[in-house]
C-alpha cells in the first residue's frame, strides 16, 4: 500500500503546487478599524517549539471555533477574537473566503444571508459591498461589527500575541493565505487546516516553515506524508471530531507529534452537547489526560472555565 499511495500523494500534490496561480497580493490593513491591542501581549515563541512545549507539560489548547461567538458577539470577528482572548483562550479557528475582486476575509458559508445583512454569493460580492454589511451573532441579532479582512486579522494576533487557525474555503487558495501571513509577518501566529493528503503536502511545498493541521493515521502513513515533503515538526495531527482515541493521541504524542481533536458539530449530534448534557466535564478532562494538546470545540468558554489544563499553557509556556 505504501509503494502505491506515495506515488499519488506526491504526485498530485506537487501538481497541485505547479498549477497554482501567482498569489496575490495581501490587502491593506484597514485605516479605518479601531486597533486592538493588549498591553499585557503574550510571547509564546516560535510555533512548533511552543506546540512541543503544551504536549510535553499536558497543557491543552482549546480553540474558539469560528473564532467562538457568544451573544452580541458573531463568529469570524475580529471583536469576537478580543473578547475570547480576553477570557483567556489562545488560539481561534476562523474561516477565510475570497471577494469577487480577490479580497481575503472572514466569513464561513459561500453565501452572505447567514451571517450578515447582505445576500448573495461571496464570490459574486465585490469587497466594496462586503465591507459595508453587519455582522449578525448566532441569534440572528444584528451587530455593529463588520466582516473583517484577513490582513487585518493577522496584524490583530500578532499585537495580541495569539493564533489564529485558518481555515480555506472553496473561494481561495492556500497560496494567497500564504501571501498574507507572509506580508503580516505572522507565520508564529498561524496554523493553515488541511482536509486531506494533498492538501497537506501542497502546504508543505508551499510554506515549509508554517503549522499545519494534517490528518495522520498511523506511523506507515506520516512516512508517506514525511516522504513527500511534509515535516512533522510543523504539524499537529488532526483525529477527528468522534470516537476519541486516547491510545492515539499517545501514540502520535510519542512520535513529538501533537494530537488535536474536536467536540464540534451539529447541534445535538456534536460530542460538545453529549458531553455537557449533565453537566459534568469530566468527559473533556478525560481528552487531556489520554493526551490531547488541541481542542476545538462550539462550548468554548464553558469547557475552558471548567478545565485547568488550558491555563497552565500560559504558566508553562508563553512569556508576558
């Protein structure tokens, strides 16, 4: 099997890489957006020798999914981020699209109706439009937050001194992601998501030096992902949002590989409302002790006030 998929992974992911067009640009920061920034920054260091830092003290990671939005506060915000990080979180998943013209920003759906007063196709939308709507939080109310672009966001974790997840959808490309974290200067606050073997290694071609979530399930499989050019130093591997293996997150965290999982999902299917139903954590505690070191999860600031584990990240491994 090894002999056979290498071939197609490298294959293909080098094919990808080849037929990607130039990147573009990254946008300007916007002037006009309110500046955020907190005068107690933390330094966690570069990103990989951080990551080693959470697995090797058993500190756990909890990340804000869509950036974790609360009442008055929307997902994929900037001011939802702030607040988050004001609650102590350290590292939020948020969704990046793409403009008509080619504006980088965040929004989850291919769509605007969800979660802003416009309506339309992101990918119809020009950003001169985009930049005008609201944003609404998850009870449909409206909000005086706007969609914020990429650049901004990046410039955002760097003054806070947190991570940002970032999660391409269909609308863009890994390489003008890329574009912007290099033009930010924030390749020590950014984790790049990839869904599957070709992904991963075109990021890996791409930008060698940046983190990386990746799919990893079994040693004979990150050889064949190693051999193809992605360095497991800059990975954490991603195992899924059920059936929580313990004896896998031990087994990647035995490789120097962290172990990141998700209790997020559909209401009422997701492990976040099973696990919360009695309101006992006890299940989430459970996923740090087998030795878990990320976490994403709907139930953000819920399950961090629950745990310790999180904030002993912060004790061990980031300087103020």
């Amino acid at each position: 099997m090894k002999s056979l998929l290498y071939p197609l992974v490298l294959g293909a992911g080098l094919s990808l890489v080849a037929c990607q067009p130039e990147a573009q640009s990254a946008d300007p920061p916007d002037t006009d957006r309110p500046e955020l920034i907190d005068s107690n920054r933390l330094d966690l260091g570069p990103l990989p020798a951080f990551f080693d830092c959470v697995r090797e003290t058993g500190g756990l990671l909890i990340a804000s999914h869509r950036a974790g939005p609360a009442p008055g506060y929307p997902e994929n915000a900037i001011e939802t981020m702030d607040y988050g990080t004001d609650q102590g979180l350290l590292i939020h998943e948020i969704d990046v699209v793409e403009s008509r013209d080619g504006v980088l920003f965040l929004l989850h759906d291919r769509t605007l109706g969800r979660t802003t007063t416009g309506t339309g196709a992101v990918a119809d939308t020009d950003w001169e439009t985009i930049q005008t709507l609201n944003l609404k939080d998850n009870d449909g109310e409206i909000t005086d937050f706007t969609p914020p672009k990429l650049s901004d966001v990046l410039l955002w974790a760097k003054a806070r001194g947190v991570i940002v997840e970032l999660d391409k959808k269909p609308t863009t490309s890994f390489r003008n992601i890329i574009s912007h974290v290099r033009a930010a200067g924030a390749e020590d606050h950014a984790v790049l998501i990839t869904y599957n073997d070709n992904q991963a290694v075109e990021v890996a071609n791409l930008a060698p030096d940046l983190m990386m979530t990746a799919s990893v399930n079994s040693r004979e499989h990150q050889e064949t992902l190693e051999a193809a050019g992605v360095n497991f130093d800059h990975v954490v591997a991603w195992m899924g949002i059920s059936n929580p293996n313990p004896r896998a997150f031990a087994a990647v965290g035995r490789r120097g590989i962290e172990a990141a999982f998700g209790t997020l999902g559909r209401p009422g299917d997701r492990l976040d409302d099973q696990y919360w139903a009695d309101g006992d954590p006890s299940e989430f505690q459970d996923l740090v002790d087998g030795g878990l070191t990320l976490l994403a999860t709907d139930a953000t600031y819920r399950t961090a006030e629950a745990l310790s584990a999180d904030d002993d990240v912060v004790a061990n491994c980031a300087a103020g």
